[in-house]
C-alpha cells in the first residue's frame, strides 16, 4: 500500500524529525508542512483518509474532535484525554503509547479498507455531533463553576 505522512504543525522537534526523515530516506513519502493557517490545515483534513496523533502527552486533544468531524477516522495513542475523545474501534483506534508496531498494523488496516475507513469516519463525526457541541461543553462549564462557587467538592471523572 503506498502511502505519504504529511505532518502539519511546529516545535522543539521539528529539527529532529527532519533529520530522522533524512537519516530513513523518506524524503519522497513524509512531508512536514510546518505551521500553516487554519483554512489550509482544513484542505489538509480534506484530502486525507486517516488522522494520526501519535502523542507521548496530550490534554485534551482537539484535533482529533476535528479531525473525526470531518469524517476522519483517527488512530492514536492513550496519552491524556484521546482514549475520551475517541471511541476504540468505532471511531478510529486508541493504541499504547510508544508503540510503533501497533500504530503501524492500525494504520495499515485502515490503508486497506475504504469500507472501515467509511464507516469509522461517520462514527466519529457522529460521535463528535453528539457529545462534543459547544453549547453542551458551555453547560458543563457553567455547571461546574456554579457547583464550586457553592462550595461543592472539585471531584474528578478520571
């Protein structure tokens, strides 16, 4: 299966990974793009058929909100809050960090199945119309500060 990485996005490693492109003679088949505005990140989502946030540490992780609604099925790591934000094999796969094989056999699996990467793309736009709106998440925010501004105990869902 051919396939090409385009990586959008800066930082402290962006040297590093460049050289390691280098060092693997993968010049031809992974692009880094670099920061780029959001119109363009947009017609990146567009054109691709799987979102992969291969992160060692994440919060929240909104780009793969964005991604899975765009219909993009997302193969990640378990850092921080992605194993919330995207449903195991529904919406994408949520894979141990650090680990190269299982990211690879994901992506692989998606390359060669238009069908799943259909399917788990509706999910995660589905998913992401049902739980992720942002007049829900301003209700969850207004619910939470008045429940501390009444005294009521800071009591985590982790």
């Amino acid at each position: 299966v051919r396939s090409e990485l385009r990586i959008i996005g800066d930082g402290v490693m962006l040297e590093a990974l460049a050289f390691a492109r280098y060092q693997l003679n993968l010049q031809e088949r992974v692009q880094i793009l670099g920061a780029l505005p959001r119109a363009e990140v947009r017609e990146e989502m567009l054109a691709a058929d799987v979102f992969l946030h291969a992160a060692v540490s994440e919060g929240f992780g909104n780009a793969v909100i964005e991604a899975q609604a765009m219909a993009l099925p997302v193969v990640c790591s378990d850092a921080g809050g992605l194993p919330e934000n995207v449903a195991d094999g529904e919406t994408g796969f949520v894979v141990p960090r650090r680990n190269a094989v299982t990211l690879a056999d994901k992506l692989r699996l998606l390359a060669l199945s238009l069908s799943l990467r259909v399917q788990m793309g509706e999910a995660g736009r589905q998913r992401v119309l049902n739980h992720f709106q942002i007049s829900d998440q301003i209700s969850e925010f207004e619910r939470f500060y008045r429940h501390v501004l009444n005294g009521g105990p800071v009591v985590s869902r982790h």
